[in-house]
C-alpha cells in the first residue's frame, strides 16, 4: 500500500512538471507570434516620404522618384503634442534652408534703397576754348579720357591774324622811342589772343615771325569731349575740349515716388560700388530734384562726394541706403518681409516650437505694421522672445498643407493641394481634395471696376503673359525686350482714371511694379531675370487679383520649389502649366492654386 502510494505520487509530480513546461512553451510561441504580428502590423503602419518632396507617400523604404534621396519614415500625427503643429526633420531643415530669428522689439527704422550712378560734379566741368583763330597744325592732347594740367599744351595752330600782329609789334618795336603808344598797343593785340608778356618777349628777341601758336590748358582735370582734329579750322572763342575735374564727384541716386517722402536734404547715405565691393561709402543728401522724371518717374538725389585718387569714375553704378527713424514710433517687433506669407487678406508666419526630442513650427497669423523696405513692422501676433522662420517659409508651408494641417491656403487645415505635380508621373498620389480656395474667384469685392479700367490694364497684362512666354522658352533676349516694354506699358496707364479704394491700390501696386521691372531690365542672364520675375508677378498678381481679369479667367500658378524652394507665383490663361522659372528643365512643375475671374 505504502509503495503504491508513492508510485502514485510520482507520476502525479512527473505530470504536473511535464504540463508547466508544455504550458510554457506554447505561451511563449504565442507571444512571439504576437510580438511579430504587432511588429508586422506597425510597419506595415510606417509610411516613407522624402525630406525635400514631402508630397511623396510609399508603404516602404527607398528613393524619392523625383530626386533620387533615401525615403525617411514619416512621424506619426499621433505621437504629437499638438495636431495642428508640422513637425520636420533636421535633415529636411537643412534641405530646405530653413532659417530662424528671435523676434526683438527694436525701434523701427524706414530703410530707402535707391540704385545711382556716378557722375561728374557739373560746377567742375570747363570748356576749353581757343583764343587763336586759325588751322590746327598740331594735336597734343588726342583722346577723351586723357588728363592735363593747367597750362599744358593742348595743340598748335597756324594763324594769318597772329602773323599780321606779329609784323606790326616789330615795326612798332623801332619806332617804340617815338611812338610808345603805338608800340603798347601793338603788345596789347597779341595780349587779346592771350599770348603771355613772356611769349611777346620772346618773339622780339628772336626777331622773326612764329608761324605756330600753342593753346594752352586753362583748367585742370580729365578730358570729356575733344571737338577738335587735325587739320580743322577754328574760330576766337571755339570751344575745342570740355575737361572736368574729378577730385569731387556727385553721386545721383534715382527716388521713387512712394521713396519721396522719406527721402530730406542732410539725410545720410551709406552706398556701395560693385567695383570696390569691400568699401563702404557715406555722403549726405545735397539736393532734391523738385521735378519728377515723366518717363522713369523717379526723382534725382545727390550726394557730393571727396573722390581720392580718383577711384569713383562716372557712369560707375552704386547702391545706397537711407535709414530713416519713423517719427512718433515705439519700439515694435520687426520681421524680415522673407518671414511673411501674404495672401491679400491675411498675413501668416511659421514660430518654430522645439525640444529635446524634435523640432516643429505652427502657423501663427499677424496684424502687418508699416513697411520698412525688407521688413515689416509686426502689430499684433507676435510675442517677443519668439522664434520666427526667416527662410524656407514655403516649404514648410507646403509640408503643412500635404499634411493636413493649417496652412497659408487652408487656414482651418485639411489638404489644400493635390501634390506637386512635375509633369511626369513619377511621384505617389495620395487621395487628397483640394479645398474651395483654389476654384472660386479671388477678385475683392470692395473695389469696382469699369470696363474701361479693365481695357486700360489690358496691355499690361498681355506683356506680362509675353515676358512669362519668353522664360518659359528660355529665351533670355526676348523676355529682356518684353520686360522693357512692360515698363513702358506701365508707364502708360493713367492712375488718373482710378478713384476712391482703386487709386490707393494702383498707386502702391503700380509704383512697386515699376521698381521692380527697372532693376529686372538690367538683369545681365536669364536666372537673374527670372528672379526678378517673382517679385513683379507678386504685383501683377495683386493687382489683378483686384481689378479682374480684362477677358477670359486668369489662373493663379505657384511653383514651391522656385527661388531655392521659396517658391513663387505668376499669372497664365492656360490652365496647363508651364512653369516660366524653369523653362524646360521643369516644364510643367507647379499647380493652379486659384483662379481671377
């Protein structure tokens, strides 16, 4: 009995042992399994997207089919603090140029830029002119450019009246004991063709006729104009070289007329010149032209310049810059105008939010102050102590907008565009809908306009179209010309016909255009023309955005990635793209964002 009882006992102890290790493997088979599936399932969560393309979306690792970069996982919007925040990678910030700043409260200062040019000081420039009448014999001085110096020779000449006076000084000359009078006035009639008392002397102590005279410089300086050649015949009193004196210059800075006012005698002006681009140079303001130039529209500020050495030389171009203290303005917040999106009606930036562990950026909208030439006064909006992207604003835009999120477009979020589009078919479409903005009209509704107003406008716009026609050909000789006759266009339009809201408009609007289609007519290749053209498509943009279109409906197409990636805007009657800053080599990058009626 007693060994059954421990017979029993041990196969009991033995069962218990064998179903806890068989307990434990399948437990932990079951585990692993389901570690595997949630692993399995996570990734198949994970989606990739490009740093520099964040429109691309794939269910896995690889390269970006538009640029060739390493795909990165993208975060999840559930592991952020604030859904409304757009998180980026520091790769991507780098990418994207992002730059930040502290906002500060600084008192504000109204910076003028004014492009010039170097000119001669007027009260230095002489007329030589000859005091002999007769043939010139011989040139000393033979080019423009060439410097003399007061009494220098400047040329020769053969005079019949200076032999006949000649013949009579010595005659006078032997009877000079009994005709002193008649002696005297012979010396005066050579002294009226400026022959010195030593030139007189000499000619009796040689005692025969000097058959060639000399001119002689009466100024020092630079020859502008020489009149004169070989062989000519000139008159008493011809002017035959115009010399100027460079020892003091004037340096003629162009004012527009939204400038003027901020623009007063002694104000000081810190320029520069591309030829000495490590110096600095300061003048104060001389004079003010009171008359504006009907054809530029500008207006002339000088500044009297000490030139040492003659290092400024005319028709030099220069770059100057008034800063001017508004008056009655406390300290404010002022931003880079590269930190603000403007859209018309509201102004937005991007506060960059960071910690430990990752760095985002929310979109915050502001109440813009006055302009201070690159930057703005900031109302409201803007704590100080912020920190403020100052570039790269676009493409974080456009990663908020691809995201969902609150965006310069979308202000209360949701996807706002359908991807950019580069034309070939490359990148993943994401289902996404594009939000009301895009389709309705964004003409004002406060501003009337006559159709009269719409035909005046009309030219303009067809320049315009024309200038973008040409970069997108890639045809920098032609959009130069169209460029110039924009300007020209413009310069056509009445302001008159505008009243009211209309005039306000136009003539902020118009004025600015003008400026920037003046220094755009000077671009020396086409990718500095065409990033003047951003700034004058800004314009034309505002304004047709409040006057209409003159005919058909105009699309409003923004590229994100033009202006390294800054991206830009411009006008088209086609709803096809056709992207003018990059012609060819992006040909249909870009999308319709909205449409003028």
């Amino acid at each position: 009995m007693g060994n059954l009882n421990k017979k029993t006992i041990y196969i009991a102890l033995l069962t218990l042992v064998l179903g806890f290790a068989l307990g434990w493997l399948f437990f932990a088979q079951t585990g692993k399994n389901t570690s595997e599936t949630q692993e399995n399932q996570q990734s198949a969560r994970q989606t990739w997207t490009c740093s520099m393309h964040p429109q691309i979306r794939q269910d896995e690792p690889g390269q970006c089919p538009l640029c060739g970069m390493e795909l990165i996982p993208l975060a999840n919007d559930t592991d952020q603090e604030n859904p409304m925040e757009i998180r980026m990678s520091p790769t991507a910030m780098q990418l994207a140029s992002i730059q930040t700043t502290i906002a500060q409260r600084q008192k504000p200062l109204k910076e003028v830029r004014m492009n010039g040019k170097v000119k001669a000081n007027e009260t230095k420039i002489f007329s030589q002119s000859s005091h002999i009448p007769g043939r010139v014999e011989r040139l000393m001085v033979n080019f423009t450019g060439e410097s003399v110096q007061q009494g220098q020779v400047l040329a020769y000449v053969y005079s019949p009246e200076l032999l006949t006076a000649q013949e009579e000084l010595f005659e006078a000359h032997k009877i000079k004991e009994e005709q002193p009078r008649l002696y005297q006035a012979a010396k005066e009639k050579l002294k009226n063709w400026k022959l010195t008392e030593g030139q007189i002397k000499q000619i009796l102590e040689k005692g025969k006729i000097q058959e060639q005279f000399p001119i002689l410089a009466d100024f020092s300086g630079i020859v502008l104009h020489k009149k004169i050649k070989l062989g000519d015949y000139i008159q008493k009193g011809q002017s035959i070289y115009e010399i100027a004196n460079l020892n003091t210059v004037w340096i003629l800075f162009d004012v527009y007329e939204s400038d003027i006012p901020w623009v007063k005698l002694g104000d000081k002006v810190t320029f520069s010149v591309q030829s000495l681009p490590s110096e600095i140079f300061t003048g104060k303001i001389a004079f003010i032209d009171p008359i504006i130039d009907p054809k530029t529209r500008v207006a002339s500020a000088r500044v009297e310049l000490n030139n040492l050495g003659t290092r400024l030389k005319p028709e030099m171009f220069t770059q100057g810059v008034i800063a001017h203290p508004i008056q009655h303005q406390k300290e404010a917040i002022v931003l880079p105008k590269s930190a603000v999106m403007w859209t018309g009606e509201r102004s937005v930036v991007y506060v960059k939010n960071a910690n430990a562990k990752e760095v985002s950026f929310m979109m915050r909208e502001i109440t813009l102050g006055a302009a201070l030439g690159d930057s703005y006064i900031i109302n409201e909006g803007i704590e100080e102590g912020e920190e403020i992207a100052i570039n790269g604003t676009f493409s974080i835009d456009a990663a908020a907008q691809l995201a969902g999120k609150p965006s310069m477009m979308s202000p209360e979020g949701g996807i706002a565009m359908t991807g950019h589009n580069h034309g070939d078919g490359a990148q993943n479409k994401p289902q996404e809908k594009k939000t009301q903005t895009s389709n309705q009209s964004t003409q004002k509704k406060d501003i009337p306009t006559s159709k009269s107003t719409k035909e005046v406008l009309k030219p303009l716009l067809n320049t315009y179209l024309a200038l973008k026609d040409a970069l997108v050909a890639d045809d920098f000789e032609k959009a130069l010309s169209e460029t110039k006759q924009t300007l020209l266009i413009l310069g056509k339009v009445d302001g008159r016909m505008f009243t009211g809201e209309a005039q306000n408009v136009w003539t902020k609007h118009s004025g600015t255009l003008e400026k920037e289609l003046i220094n755009a007519s000077k671009a020396k290749d086409i990718e500095i023309l065409r990033k003047s053209f951003k700034a004058i498509s800004e314009q034309i943009v505002v304004i047709f955005k409040n006057f209409g279109s003159p005919e058909e409906p105009l699309f409003v197409d923004y590229c994100p990635m033009a202006d390294r990636d800054k991206g830009a805007n411009w006008l088209s009657k086609e709803k096809e793209i056709r992207n003018p800053y990059f012609g060819k080599a992006m040909l249909k990058c870009g999308e319709n964002t909205a449409t003028i009626k």
